[in-house]
C-alpha cells in the first residue's frame, strides 16, 4: 500500500485508523500513527519515498489503536492535555474502556508499553500548520486538525463510517451530548466545502459527508430512544447492552458487550441527569423509566 496524495503538502496512508502526513519544510508531521507490528516500518519507508524525514506526530486522542506504534517512530508526540495521561498510562487506557484493570487479552488493542507525550496542546492552538478543533465525546480530549490550505479536517473517531457504525452498534462514545455536539460541528464545517476524514472509514465530503454525519447523529438518538423504551422494565446494564446490540444486529462477544458497556452508562448518566430514568437496588443496581 502506497500513500495517497491530498494537496500540496498532505498526503494518506490507509488503515484503520488511516494516518494522515503533512509535509512541511522537508520534514513530515504524522497524524494518528496507528497500530501493528509493522506500522512504523510501512510509515517511515512511505515518509522516505516523499523525500521527507519524519520531525513530529500528532494523535486525535489516546486510545491504543491511533498511538501504539508512536514509541517506534521515534519523534515527539503531541497531544491534547486531556489525553496525555490515557496515552502514557496502559492502566489508564484499560480504565477508560473497561472500567478497571482488564483481563489480559480482552481488549482488542490491549498493549502493555507506555507511550511517552512529549508536549500537550489546548484546542484552538495552530501547530504544523493545523489548527486543532475541539471534538470531545468519543473521549475526554478528542481533537480534530484542520488545514485551511486544502479545506480539510482530520476528524479521528468524532465521527464513523457506515460500516463501523453497523458492526458496533453503539458508538464508542463518555458522552452523547459532546459526542453530539461534535457531529454537529463537522457537519457546518461540511456544508460550508470542507472535506473530512475519520480515522476509520473513507474520507467524505458535500452531501455524502453530510449524509455520514446526519447518520452518526440519528444512530445516537435511535439509541437514547431504545433506552427509554427498553427501561420500562427494570433493567441493569449489562442486559440493557445485550438487548441492544441483539436490536442492532452486533455480533455478541463478551469483548463487545464490554465495549458496549462504556457509551451505555454515558447515555444512563445522561438520562439519569435529566431527570429520565431513576435508579434500583433490586438484586443488582438496576434502571427504569421514573415514575411520576
């Protein structure tokens, strides 16, 4: 697999997620690494093929899939603060998506290594000639890059293509109103000419970008709909999780279900807040509509 040129000084390297490469004065800014065994060898040798060396990288957030290879690549890592410690911590990384320490193996991007963040940024600060876009609720530092030059934003996991959308479910998500929020920024920056890029899925633009997003949203309000419905009877998480991915068709492993697990007590938390749903200790910490 080859890169594929964007403009001028971008260019992409496939892969899930995909890493973007800026160019700029001879040197190359990568974002979003990403993961495998070989990633860093693929990287460096498509950097050296664009007669560049490879000076920074940057990650959209610090979940392991988007920054296990960075320590191989040898170039200092930038991240949003709220990122840093997810990034540099394993324990941290399996207590934001399994709640606790995770049996070995259970996650599927589960790796030991630290990954060391050499500077942290703050949303709104230009760096490499990309300003960098607050697009939090997939994670608590979510950030986008955008390049004014090529109209173009790097979007991480703030958003999903269709295909990941159906395979999960539920988006990975700490909190569906961010996570809303997010969508509907990329999709004023969509309608106003600018092209994005998840992390996973295909770069898309105008009324096809549009479509994704509107899709991404709808999948978060079909899902806080379903709890509601769902929660007329008593309900504890984890059967909440199973109920739901068997309506959305999932495949139903124990490694998915937990996955699940985590955007599912965002959207409870969320519920519970309005004023939605009330709580139950009945044999276990269980869920339902509240009562009038």
């Amino acid at each position: 697999m080859g890169v594929r040129k964007l403009g001028d000084s971008l260019y992409l390297y496939p892969g899930s997620p995909g890493t973007l490469i800026k160019s700029t004065e001879g040197e190359a800014v990568l974002i979003d690494p990403g993961h495998g065994s070989k990633r860093h060898k693929d990287l460096r040798r498509e950097v050296k093929k664009l007669g560049l060396e490879i000076h920074a990288q940057m990650a959209t957030h610090g979940h392991a899939d988007h920054i296990a290879v960075c320590p191989r690549i040898q170039a200092p890592l930038f991240m949003h603060r709220f990122e840093f410690s997810v990034a540099e911590s394993p324990l941290n990384r399996e207590l934001l998506t399994f709640g606790s320490k995770a049996p070995g193996g259970f996650l599927v991007f589960q790796f030991p290594e630290e990954v060391r963040v050499h500077a942290v940024f703050e949303w709104g600060d230009d760096l490499f000639g990309f300003k960098t876009l607050k697009l939090n609720g997939h994670s608590p530092g979510m950030t986008g890059f955008l390049d004014e030059e090529s109209s173009l934003i790097y979007a991480g996991d703030s958003f999903f293509g269709e295909k990941v959308l159906n395979s999960v479910g539920v988006p990975y998500l700490v909190d569906p109103v961010l996570f809303k929020a997010s969508i509907i920024e990329l999709r004023n920056y969509a309608e106003n000419g600018y092209t994005l890029i998840p992390s996973h899925g295909k770069m898309v633009e105008g009324e096809e970008a549009v479509k994704l997003l509107t899709l991404n949203l709808g999948r978060i309000e079909e899902t806080e709909a379903l709890i509601l419905h769902l929660l007329e009877k008593p309900m504890d998480i984890t059967e909440l999780a199973f109920r739901i991915m068997k309506r959305y068709g999932t495949e139903i492993t124990p490694p998915k279900l937990a996955l699940n697990l985590v955007p599912l007590r965002a959207f409870i938390a969320e519920l519970y807040d309005r004023g939605d749903i009330e709580a139950l200790a009945e044999y276990g910490l269980k869920w339902r509509i509240k009562r009038a």
